[in-house]
C-alpha cells in the first residue's frame, strides 16, 4: 500500500489543522505496518515547484537579499510568508525560472530549511515518522514525460504549441477541465502530485490519498487519474480545525499560540514525552473526529493528556501481552480496505474501561 498525505508548505509554523492531518498519516502509517507493506510517501521536493513557494522565495530574495534565516523562528518566518501573501505581487514566471531549475537540482531555500529544520525538531517530539523533512526526493517524472504520459490515458489537453496551457482532461468521466499547466510554463499542485504518484501508483495494490478535505474536488480527479493505473485508491478527507468558530488560512497569520511549538511546550511542562505523544493522537484524531465541526480546545487536549498519562500506567502495571496478536487486533479497524482507519483506532481507546495493550500503545502510538 502507498500512503500519500497532502504536504505543508514549509513557509509557517504547524497549526492545529496542519497537526491533525500530520497526526492522522502517522497513526495511519504505523499502524497499517502492523497488517500490510506500506510506503509512506511525503516529499516536500515534490511541491516546491508551486507558484505559492517558488513566489515566496522570490520576494524574500528580492526584499531582504542574502538574509540570514538561522535566528528566525517558524514564526518569524511565518510572518514573512503573510507579507508576500499580502502583497499580492504579479511576478512574472520569467523571474520564477532560476529557482525552479535550483529546485530540480536539489537547493532548497534558507528559509525553507530553517522551517524544516525546526519542523523535524517537533517532529521528533511528537513522535511522527519523519518522511525525510530535510532530504532532496525528486518525484519520479519531469513535467513534460508527466504530460505525456496522462496523453497515453488520454487525460491530457496539451495547448502549449498554441501558447495555452496544459489541462487535465476527465471530461469522459463527467468532470471539468482542469488546468495543471498555466500558459506561462508555471505547474500547480496538482501538476507537482501528478509527477510524483503517476510513476508509483501501478507498484501498489491500494493508493491512500490523505488530504485537507477543501482540496476535495482536485482529489476527486487525482484519484480518478490513478485509479486506471490498477490500484484501489482510497480518498481520506481530514478537515481543518477551526478557532474561535472560524476556520483560518494559514496565509493570514494570526496563529497567536495556536501552533506546534506553543503547544508542545505548554504540554511537556506537566507531562512525560510518551502521553504527550499519545494525548495529542487522543485528541486531533479521536476526539476532533474526521470532520471540522469541532474547534480547537486547549481543555480538551489537556484532558486527553491526562487521560494519556492513566492508560500509560495501566499498561505498565499490566506487562502480560494480550492473547489476541497485535496485527489482529489492529485489523478489526480496516473495514473492506487495506489501510487502518485511524479514528476507528484511536476512538477504541477511549471507551469506559479500556486498557490497551502496551504493544499497541508502542507500536502505534508512542
């Protein structure tokens, strides 16, 4: 099985919708490992070539000049990020052509690397799988071969010799024309994940798409794509969780204490690192649920950190293993597909009564 969540653009801190859909890849990769092979698969190499990120490093670049990153945190960074969002600049892709070509050979903007570098730190904290945060993962297909090969499906309107611009084209399917291609040469979201999963998909039995669930109809197609390559493909909508009753971009800034570092060190200051591990999972994935009906609640996260802390004990003061394996038992949580279902899991945790195993704890979880 291939699990593909949605990348973070690291321009930002991590929000409280961006660690839901982190935590929900993680419980989801780990523990499917236990039921079936699984590749995860979350390169943020992938995606720098988007107008949002190579536009960003442009407008750094052509304000500030050679800054130094090093002393600014994701915040900082972040502010600088809703600046050029504010700006609202029409950069020609003419300006946008040498980074692209920097991108395609590994560089990655300082900027870009002081965010990851702080986001690999939380990572660690938290206990999600790093999918190589700092590492140079091309995706497996150039933008032209990627063209191509949806013209072999059939999926492509290609107007590049008329000036236009490149399309996916699932009108057969009943969908609109898409544009992955803009007429000056400058790829899309969906054009980047094109590149990468095309070449992957037919090598898996099942493609598990993990996404911002706004992003619906893109993965609608996206799936459709991939699904006449062989593979079951499974969409996993996640929504965003809102503050204050308003569901916020993160281009807007105004994340306050609303983010990873604000969080974790508010959690670790009355927690061990293993229920601050498991209450963070107790709360975005189980309690928050699927959808985005629920706002964002430091009291309930810290409830579910104290109850982390007493399903912790139980299970240290219960070291016998269960009689019923860990692969089974996780297995009752995939309905009819290959990947376990990490609200159908996590929820399982928080009946009345329960002690769950400490290999279930350790293997999914901590």
């Amino acid at each position: 099985m291939l699990l593909a969540p949605v990348t973070v653009t690291p321009s930002k801190p991590l929000t409280p919708s961006h660690l839901k859909g982190l935590l929900w890849a993680d419980v989801m990769y780990r523990a499917t490992r236990h039921v079936a092979d699984v590749t995860l698969r979350y390169s943020h190499t992938t995606y720098h070539p988007t107008e949002q990120t190579l536009g960003f490093w442009e407008f750094l670049d052509r304000r500030y000049g050679d800054r130094d990153y090093t002393a600014l945190d994701e915040r900082a960074v972040g502010d600088l990020y809703v600046a050029f969002r504010a700006a609202d600049e029409n950069v020609p892709a003419a300006a946008l052509r040498p980074y692209l070509d920097a991108v395609e050979h590994g560089w990655t903007h300082p900027a870009a690397r002081r965010v990851l570098g702080i986001w690999a730190e939380q990572y660690a904290e938290l206990g999600l799988t790093d999918p190589g945060l700092l590492a140079h993962q091309p995706p497996g297909l150039a933008l032209d071969e990627m063209v191509e090969r949806l013209g072999a499906l059939g999926m492509c309107l290609d107007q590049r010799a008329l000036g236009g611009p490149v399309f996916l084209d699932l009108t057969r399917h009943g969908l609109p024309l898409r544009t992955l291609v803009g007429a000056d040469g400058r790829p899309n979201y969906l054009a980047c994940a094109l590149r990468e999963l095309l070449p992957l998909a037919p090598r898996f039995d099942e493609v598990a798409l993990l996404y911002d669930s706004q992003l619906d109809p893109d993965y609608q197609r996206l799936a459709r794509v991939l699904a006449e390559l062989g593979p079951t493909v499974a969409r996993v909508p996640v929504g965003r969780v809102p503050i204050d009753g308003t569901i916020r971009s993160a281009r807007q800034g105004d994340w306050r204490d609303d983010h990873a570092g604000a969080l974790l060190a508010a959690a670790r200051s009355g927690h061990r690192p293993e229920a601050v591990r498991l209450g963070v999972r107790l709360y975005f994935i189980a309690v928050l649920g699927p959808g985005q009906a629920e706002g964002y609640r430091p009291d309930l996260l810290h409830q579910c950190l104290g109850r982390a802390e007493r399903l912790l004990a139980a299970a240290d003061a219960d070291p016998l293993p269960p009689a019923v394996p860990l692969p089974e038992r996780v297995a009752r949580h995939r309905g009819s597909r290959l990947h376990v279902d990490p609200y159908r899991l996590t929820s399982s945790l928080l009946g009345r009564g329960r002690r769950p195993a400490g290999d279930l704890l350790t293997g999914v979880y901590l």
